[in-house]
C-alpha cells in the first residue's frame, strides 16, 4: 500500500480491522476468559473479556502476535496473571 492509498483510506472511513470472533472459554478460578483476537494488518491484537457473575472486564491490549491462537493463548496467560494480582478490583476501574 502506497502513501496515497494510506490517505486516500483515512479520509474514506476504509477500516481493515475485522469484528474479533470469541473463542472458547477458559475458567479460571470462578473466573470465565474469554478471547477474541482483532485481525489487522500485522496480525491479530489480544482481545477479549473476563466475566465473573455480572460483571464483566474487557481485555485490550497492545501485542500483536502472528496468529488467533497463538494471540488467544497469551490473552488466557495475561488474563490468568491480572486475576491472580487484581482478583475482583478487576472490575472496579477499566485500565
């Protein structure tokens, strides 16, 4: 994609970024993870929710791995880590 094709996609409203697709659960210490990897351009970004009851956190973050499993295994393994030294705070305040 050229220079041009990068504005001209700008100013058109064109978005790449593709409605993520959750993939199976995990639970986790009455936790339920929940990925769904983004697909972009460079690959897929970590996504997805952590549920416990009625409440619910949304997980983003920054790392794009190559695949939507490889991306889903460690939204599961940094989910897991936040649980563990966040537990319920997780649902007072969105980082």
């Amino acid at each position: 994609m050229g220079l041009f094709d990068s504005i001209k996609s700008i100013f058109s409203g064109e978005n790449k970024t593709k409605e993520p697709e959750a993939l199976p659960s995990v639970e986790y210490n009455g936790y339920t993870i929940t990925p769904a990897p983004v697909q972009e351009d460079t690959g897929f970004r970590i996504n997805g929710t952590i549920t416990k009851g009625e409440q619910s956190h949304t997980f983003i973050r920054a790392d794009s791995l190559p695949s939507a499993d490889s991306c889903a295994e460690e939204m599961i393994r940094k989910a897991k880590q936040m649980i563990d030294f966040q537990g319920d705070d997780i649902f007072n305040s969105q980082r």
